[in-house]
C-alpha cells in the first residue's frame, strides 16, 4: 500500500528539534523522502501500522501535525513529478553503497 506522509513539527524549541528529527528518522527507514518534509512509503497494512503508532507516540498533538495519503495499489497513475529530485520505483531494484 502506498502511502504518502507528511508532517509539520514545531522546532521552535530544543523538543521540537527531538522530535523533527525522530519523525524524519522513522520514515526514513521505511520510505523515500520527495520533499523536506514529505515521505512515500510502500508497505503492507501491518508496517504501516507499526509506522503509524511509532510516529503518532513521536509527535506532540498539541504543537504538531502528521498527515496520511492512503494512495493505494494504483498509486503510479496518481501522482505526477515535474522538475528536481528525479521520481523511484519503490517496487523497483534497491542499490545499497
């Protein structure tokens, strides 16, 4: 299930700093970052989950905000790239230096 997430993380003091860099970690490991603060991320329903929670106990619902784009199995027909940061086939070969 592909799935776009993004987040906006109040870093106006030293815990929000904690937390951005959390909530870019975790979707780090399991996604591909396409803007500053925007992840897709291709998992089952199950990681998802684990992905979802993990963020969802980072963030703090007071200061913050996270975002779920369910886009689905027919995700290449919904999205369109224009300009920097070439797209990737997350079902695609994966090169690891």
């Amino acid at each position: 299930m592909m799935t776009l997430i993004s987040y906006d993380v109040s870093t106006t003091d030293k815990e929000g700093k904690t937390r951005l860099r959390k909530i870019a970690k975790e979707c780090q490991n399991y996604g591909q970052r396409v803007q500053n603060s925007v992840f897709e991320v291709s998992l089952d329903y199950a990681n998802f989950l684990k992905l979802k929670d993990r963020l969802l106990k980072i963030m703090n619902k007071e200061k913050d905000s996270l975002r779920f784009y369910y886009l689905g199995k027919n995700w290449t027909n919904r999205i369109e790239h224009f300009g920097a940061k070439p797209g990737y086939n997350p079902d695609g070969v994966l090169f690891f230096g």
